[in-house]
C-alpha cells in the first residue's frame, strides 16, 4: 500500500494558447458542443457574480471536511493551473478561505472548484480570484488524511482527469477532455457564429424556429404533415 503513488507530480497540460482561446467562450457554449456533457452539477457555483475561470485541472482529493492535501496541491500547482478538489460534496466544514486564496493568487494560479464548502466568502467576493464551490461554512478544516493528487477524481456527477481544461463562469463549470480540446474549440467557433446570426434574424421579425414542427412531429405531438 505504502509503494502507491498516492502523489503524482507531473501532467500532461493544453497548450497555453488554447487556454487563452478556450477562455473567450461561454461554459455553455463548451458544454453545448461537447455533446452536452462535461458540465459539472449545479451545486457547483462561483462565490460572486462575475467570476470567470479557465485552466488545466490539477486534480486532488481529500477526505470529507479535510484539505490537508489541498495544501500539498497547493504547494504543488504551476501557475495558470486550476485547483479541482473532490471533497465529497461534504459541508460540514470549509476547505479554504482568504489565507489559500491569497496563497494561489500571489503563485499565479488560476482558480479553485471545490466540491465542498469554502469561507471568508465576502472577502474572497470583493477580490479577483475565482473560486467556485458547492457552499459555505465558517467551521475551519482538519490537516491530517491523506488523498491523492493528480489522479482522476469525480465531482458533481463528473469526471476530472489531471490536464483537462477546465472553464467556468456565472452559469457553472464545464470540463473539456485534454484530448478533444482543439476540436472543441473549432465548434464552439461555429455556434457563437450560428447563434449570432439566429438572433440576428429574430431581432430582424424572423420569430419562427425551422426545427421546432419537425421535432413536435418527432416527438408524437404533432401528426405528420400538421403544424402549430
């Protein structure tokens, strides 16, 4: 057991330039061409309005109400890297607060996502480092199980492995595989360009939505050759 490696150290990251490209998009937009997958539940949100967040995912897992290994993450990251704790969803006690997050600001880190509770929330609202988590809770944490960093972890219903791109926003957290990222990209190009133009055409009278009688028909609402 003790020949694990419990601590893995190095990862595979996405180009820098796709994380800067990555960046400009909405989560939804991600989420929308990534097959409506990828996004993580909605439990997970950002402490303030506003906050945005894109980077690899330097994965680590802690036992519930422990961060003892987000500390060891912490002193890890390289900067742009973003933070993704799988704390069981537990809210029993914070994983972080206004010390870690001026920690990871001062190394250049880009975020955290935690799924468990975090604190010091108007301190960390009223600053410019994005955290995202499931709640909050003023009790402090515990500093003595272990974890794992830099394995695959799974939270709020979705799989995180260490390197994938990692984008939030107001509307939530979307991963994108390491593997998928630039032909994501090339998609979500095509439907900020899509949707642009089809609002374009509402705002020019054009109410109507060509798809929505055959998908009425399609789902036994509507006869074949009747409309709305």
């Amino acid at each position: 057991m003790k020949d694990l490696p419990f601590i893995r150290k190095d990862i595979r990251r996405p180009d820098p330039e796709l994380v800067r490209r990555a960046a400009q998009y909405q989560a939804a937009i991600l989420a929308d061409v990534g097959g409506r997958r990828g996004a993580l539940g909605g439990r997970i949100q950002a402490r303030a309005p506003g906050m945005k967040i894109a980077g690899p995912a330097f994965t680590v897992e802690v036992r519930p109400g422990d961060n003892l290994m987000f500390h060891a993450a912490l002193a890890m990251a390289q900067p742009g890297d973003v933070i993704v704790v799988e704390g069981k969803g537990d809210l029993t006690a914070a994983l972080c607060g206004t010390i870690m997050v001026t920690q990871a600001q001062a190394a250049g880190l880009a975020g955290f996502i935690v799924d468990g509770a975090t604190r010091d929330t108007e301190e960390i609202a009223a600053g410019t480092f994005p955290v995202f988590s499931a709640g909050t809770n003023p009790n402090g944490p515990s500093k003595s199980l272990g974890g794992r960093i830099n394995w695959p972890i799974t939270l709020a219903g979705t799989t995180v492995n260490p390197g994938d791109l990692i984008v939030g926003d107001d509307d939530g957290v979307v991963v994108v595989p390491g593997q998928n990222i630039e032909e994501i990209l090339v998609m979500a190009e095509q439907k900020v360009k899509a949707e642009a133009q089809r609002i374009a055409q509402i705002l020019d009278g054009n109410l109507g939505a060509p798809w929505l009688n055959n998908a009425l028909v399609q789902a036994g609402v509507l006869r074949q050759g009747e409309v709305l």
